[in-house]
C-alpha cells in the first residue's frame, strides 16, 4: 500500500482540525460567545500586545472557527486559513489585502459574475485595473501581464464553462513576474484539486458549495502558504470584518466529514449524466472536464483527481428551449449555487451571470442559451429519468419571449 502523506485525504475529512476540549467531546463544541473574558487587565493587555496567546473577541478569533479553519488549511495542504462571511468576503479580502491603487490584476474571463463585477466597480473605483483573459490560453496571460500586475485570479474548472485552466504553467508566470498566483478551488474542493501542489500562493473558496456540502449556510475561506502572509490577511480581514461566525463554522467543519465520500458520487454522476446529454438528440453541446471532447481534457486529468459535479450544456433549442426545461424538471431543484448534496439546475446568462455585463458575458463564453447543472448525490438513475422526462418536454412548451 502506497501513501505518500502521514494520512490518508479520507482520514484527514473526519479528523482534520479537531482537537481536546474541556469534558473531552468528540466534536468541536460552539462558542458561540462574542467575546472573551479576561484573567486579568494584565492579561488582557498581553493579549492584544501579542505577547500571550489567546481568544479576545470572536471577530479576532474563537475557537469554532479555528477548528474549521485549521481542518481546511490542512485539506489544502496550507499553512493557515481564514474563515470567511461568504466566497465573496474571501474574494473581496483578498483583493484588499494584496493590492493598492496603481496595481494591475489579470483575470480569467470564465469566473463567479460578481467576482468580475467586483474587480469592474469596487477595485476599479480604488485604482486598482484588471485585464480579463480566456485563462485556459497561456499565451493571453503571458501577454496580459505588466510591471504593476500584482495578482493572477484563476477560477479553474470556471463558473459556469467549465474551461480549465494550467495552474502549473500560470504559477510559473506568476512567479517570474512576482505577482500572486490566486487559484479560486470552490468548484474542485481539495478533494479533486490541489493548487499548492501546482504553485498556487493563495487558494480560496466558497464554502457554500462543496466544502459544507448541504446548501444551509454561507461562507468563504482563504487559505495561505506561510505566518507572514496569514497575519497581513488576519489584520485585513479583523479590519473589513468580513468573518464567519461559530454557528456556520461548525456547520462546514460538520461538512467536511463527507467530503471525500460526496465528491465520489458528484463525480460518479455527473459523468453518467454528462454522457447521457451528449448522446440526446436535443442536445448541442455538453462541457464537462470529464468528456474526451472538453477541449482540456487532458490537462483536467492530469491536475484534477476528478471531473467534478458541474455541467454546462447548450440545447439545440437554444435559450427558449433552457429555460423550458428548467420549467419541466421536478427532482432537480431550480435555484442557484452548487455543491449540495441535492441536484440543482439554473440558467448563468439570467441568474449567477446576470450582474456582468453582456459582451464581457459572451466574451467569456457564457452564452444565453447555457443552461448549468449542479449533480447531488441522489441515486443517477432518478435524476436520468426526470432530465429525460424533462428533454422530452422541451420544444412542446409553448414559446414565450425571453431576455
Ligand atoms: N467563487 C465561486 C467559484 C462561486 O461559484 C461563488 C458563488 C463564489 C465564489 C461566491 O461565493 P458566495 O459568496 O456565494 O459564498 N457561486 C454561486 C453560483 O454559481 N450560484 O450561486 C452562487
């Protein structure tokens, strides 16, 4: 038996972060308290000096959360992490944290709408530029790139097109050129991807995707490779005061228990299902990192352990078509977000993209007629049976004007 880390990914979902507690629980209590008491004024004040180590205000740190914290740090294989209020706080805190006014960034075109929209107005309006790039061309990076690029933003596989791009190749970019390499992992989880491993600097993710896995709670993290880099975040984000709270932490750090297990059957599924669209006559285009025919296929198997359990596809009845079946599905849910164990169903160009504006959107390859799945962990023979009742519908809908 081969094992080339102290324990097995498995292993380190359940025990990862926990640690003893006062009447020896096996899982992480909640403190849910705000703040701390002090021994003493003394010790009050070594506190805040940094010269004792301790809890003083749960914006600051508490222990919930650093259990959470810790269990994705190690996941990640990261030195520390930092529990955020939501991925778009990570996003935000990051971008706070690294930059200041004159700086560049360069972004893959293939991301979160609002992280796009962020950089467009919030960051914008504090000097700070961005170049978007279709990321899975390196040759559009290596050209993006200038003296004042201070961070490369990567979301690989994207939201929603599913385009991968080559960590390996970008932090090599990143690291000649001295600026960050951000890798958002939200849609891989470190149970199918590794950015450190590739030469990421910094990883982030939404937790309300994969990591927590039950679709009831909101919540980001960064991840970080060294102390210097953990206190210019942790004094960053004590400042903007985007943190997670207890409740939510134990929640994700409950979550990640099954990690391992879940992402098996998201990507068992989804490839059932990705197959099965690709062969309906309905059907004009299936992108999945799993399909032979995703144009980085081969690039997806080497960096990823897995596809994952999104899909993206386009059918032949365009837009109106989409929006009919979303209308005709029953098991799937038609809401956003991802990563739950129930299977959702959703339309970018209206919904989770509907804040960036239109040619930055088709630029980027989200069309109007992408319609994207999340794949739950229901048996696949279910969710076949309504997308085929569904797709059988599609078309007898009467058609409405749309958009
Ligand atoms: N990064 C990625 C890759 C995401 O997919 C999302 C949310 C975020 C960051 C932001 O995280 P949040 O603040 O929502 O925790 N993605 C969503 C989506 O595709 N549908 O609904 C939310």
């Amino acid at each position: 038996m081969e094992n080339n880390e102290e324990t097995y990914f498995e292993t380190k979902c359940v025990h990862s972060g926990i640690k003893e507690y006062e009447y020896g629980p096996v899982v992480p209590p909640i403190y849910q308290t705000s703040t701390f008491k002090f021994k003493s004024a003394g010790h009050g004040a070594a506190l805040f000096a940094g010269d004792e180590k301790g809890y003083i205000y749960t914006r600051m740190g508490n222990p919930t959360i650093e259990a959470m914290e810790d269990s994705v740090a190690e996941l990640e294989g990261g030195h520390k992490a930092l529990g955020c209020g939501s991925g778009m706080a990570a996003v935000h805190t990051v971008f706070a944290t690294l930059t200041q006014t004159g700086d560049h960034v360069v972004c893959s075109n293939a991301i979160y709408g609002p992280t796009t929209t962020l950089l467009n107005s919030v960051m914008k309006r504090y000097g700070v530029h961005t170049t978007f790039v279709d990321a899975s061309d390196i040759g559009e990076i290596e050209n993006a790139v200038t003296k004042k690029t201070r961070i490369i933003y990567i979301e690989t596989p994207g939201n929603p097109t599913l385009a991968i791009a080559d960590i390996e190749a970008i932090a090599e970019i990143a690291r000649r050129t001295g600026a960050y390499l951000v890798v958002d992992n939200t849609f891989m989880s470190p149970a199918l991807q590794k950015p450190f491993e590739f030469g990421a600097d910094i990883i982030l993710h939404s937790m309300t995707k994969f990591l927590n896995g039950h679709a009831d709670v909101i919540g980001g993290v960064i991840i970080v490779k060294d102390e210097e880099t953990y206190c210019q975040f942790r004094k960053t984000l004590n400042q903007l005061g985007g943190v997670i709270d207890p409740f939510n932490s134990f929640l994700v750090h409950r979550g990640i228990k099954t990690l391992a297990l879940r992402m098996e059957r998201h990507c068992e599924s989804a490839a059932t299902i990705a197959e099965y669209l690709e062969s309906h006559p309905a059907v004009a285009k299936v992108m999945f990192p799993g399909l032979p025919s995703h144009p980085q296929f081969e690039l997806a198997q080497k960096q990823q352990k897995g596809p994952g359990g999104l899909i993206s596809f386009e059918l032949k009845g365009g837009c109106q078509a989409g929006r009919n079946l979303m209308d005709c599905v029953k098991l799937f849910q038609l809401a956003v977000s991802l990563g739950g164990v129930e299977s959702l169903i959703q339309h970018p160009a209206s919904m989770t993209h509907a804040s960036m504006e239109k040619e930055v959107r088709l630029a980027a390859g989200i069309t109007d007629g992408l319609v994207r799945l999340s794949i739950g962990i229901e048996n696949v023979k279910d969710l076949l049976l309504d997308l085929e009742q569904g797709l059988e519908k599609v078309g007898k809908v009467r058609d409405e004007v749309i958009i």
